[in-house]
C-alpha cells in the first residue's frame, strides 16, 4: 500500500533565501531595507536637532547684549589703546558686532600684526592681538621711527628693553607698499640689517659696544661703538657672527690697550684677516720724538 505524505512549507533549498524561493511576496521588507529606513530615521532626526538648536542659538544671539570686551596678547600696546578701537561696542546687540571688521580696524594699527575676534554667548567679544616685534631704531635726519622684523617703518614710541632697543640705524632705503598702506624697507638692506642683529644678539659682549649701524651700498656697511669714533666695516654679505667674534678680540687685544681713538677705520670683512688705519692722532703720537 503506497503511503503519500502531503507537505505544505517546502524546504527553501541551502543558500537561497525566501524571495530567491518566491515565498516573499513583497510585503515585509528584508533586513537591509529595514537598516536603511533606521538609519534614516536617526539622521533626520539628527538634523532636526541641529536645526532646532541653531534657530534657539540664533534667537538667543538677538537677545544678548554686549556686556564687555576683553583684550589679551598685548605688551608693547597699553589696554586703553586698544580699547578705543572698541569703543561704542557695550550695550550693543551681539548679533550686530561684525567680528572681522572689528578684527581688520584692529589690523590697521601699526603695531598690531593680527587680531582675531571670538564672540561668546554670555555677551564677552574676545579680542587676541599678535603684536609687531621691534628690531631697532631707524634714523633718518632728525626723524626716527621703528623697524619691525619683517620690515615694516612704525611710529617711533618707548619700548620696553629688548636685545636691540637701543641700537640706531641709519642709510635704510624704504618704500611705501599701496595695498598696505604702508612704508616697508627694502628687501636687501631689510636682509643685512636682520643678519646683523640676529648676530648681534647671539654676541658674547659685542651687543654692549654696538650702538650704531651705517647700511651703505657696494659692501660697506659699518657700526660704530659708542664713544669711539672708530669706522668698523662689515659689509653687505653677511657672516656677522664670525666678523664680530673677530670684532671682540681685536677689542680686547688691541683698544683696550691703545685707546678708544686709536684707529679711523678697522676692516673686519676678510676672512682671518683684519686690516687697521690708525687715526692720525695716533700716528702723530708715535712719531713724535
């Protein structure tokens, strides 16, 4: 007797799903389309937040005023100096402070080499500086201004003590640089002068004698120590620091021994080599009977 045994769920063969079987009808979604479809939720979700946070942000802005303005970074520049460019900004809604305009107002005082502008929500605007860093006097006639390291003619003002405070430089050519609004040196003379300072600095007691520097043209640049009317000629070609290595030693060997008017000029521009003129003082001295 045959025996037929009537099975209603069919097995899906190994690796084939339902819908490779046709028993998925379309009607319940597969795992992927159901990963999607949270995915999306949660990121719309996401920008609704975003989006609610930026408007209450923005509302609150309206609603803020100004409390106070707080400067750093400063050291050359007092705060009251800083402060006028700031004036009228207390009480102000903070929505309305245009922070990089304020930050460019701030740019166009000399000594003031950038500024950024952070406004918080509490009502503080927040005002960095990043000062210019002086490198000497400069002298020309009777005026004097300021040189910075990249090169920029500031106001002349009382600097507190830095390395090259003191030391005056005059034969600087300069140009007026119109999209700055500005007066810079010249590139070649600007290059000499941050040479010899740099040196100057490094110095072991040169940096105490040096008072002033002469930039000439044709590699006949020479400083002065003061009190001594002593022409010391370094050039234009750099090696400072080993020309005023050559400088102390002649100092110490010879000037303290003859005197501060003993020679007109002292050529330290060869290498191991220094060539002397005695002054005619000096001369007249040693010949006389």
């Amino acid at each position: 007797m045959r025996t037929f045994i009537y099975d209603d769920d069919p097995a899906v063969p190994p690796g084939e799903n339902h819908e490779a079987a046709g028993q998925n009808d379309g009607l319940e979604p597969g795992p992927e389309r159901v990963r999607w479809r949270v995915a999306a939720a949660v990121l719309f979700a996401v920008a609704v937040c975003l989006g609610g946070l930026g408007f209450y942000a923005h509302q609150w802005k309206k609603s803020v005023w100004v409390k106070d303005v707080v400067i750093s970074g400063h050291h050359l520049l007092t705060s009251e100096e800083l402060e006028k460019t700031a004036e009228g900004l207390l009480g102000r809604n903070l929505e309305d402070v245009d922070g990089a305009a304020l930050a460019e107002s701030y740019e166009t005082l000399p000594y003031i080499r950038k500024a950024e502008v952070v406004k918080e929500m509490n009502g503080i605007v927040r005002v960095r500086v990043e000062e210019r860093i002086p490198m000497a006097k400069i002298a020309s006639g009777e005026k004097v201004h300021v040189i910075d390291r990249e090169g920029y003619i500031l106001p002349y003002r009382n600097l507190p003590p830095f390395p090259s405070v003191y030391l005056r430089v005059t034969g600087m050519q300069t140009g007026y640089v119109r999209e700055e609004r500005r007066e810079k040196a010249d590139e070649k003379y600007l290059a000499v002068l941050r040479e010899m300072i740099d040196a100057l600095s490094a110095s072991e007691y040169a940096r105490l004698l040096i008072r002033e520097v002469i930039l000439k043209e044709e590699n006949k640049t020479y400083f002065a120590v003061a009190g001594s009317p002593t022409v010391f000629i370094v050039g234009n070609e750099g090696g400072y620091k080993e020309k005023l290595k050559k400088f102390e030693i002649f100092w110490q060997k010879v000037v303290a021994k003859k005197g501060l008017g003993g020679y007109e000029k002292v050529d330290l521009r060869f290498a191991d080599k220094v060539f002397a003129v005695e002054s005619s003082r000096s001369r007249h001295q040693r010949i006389s009977p």
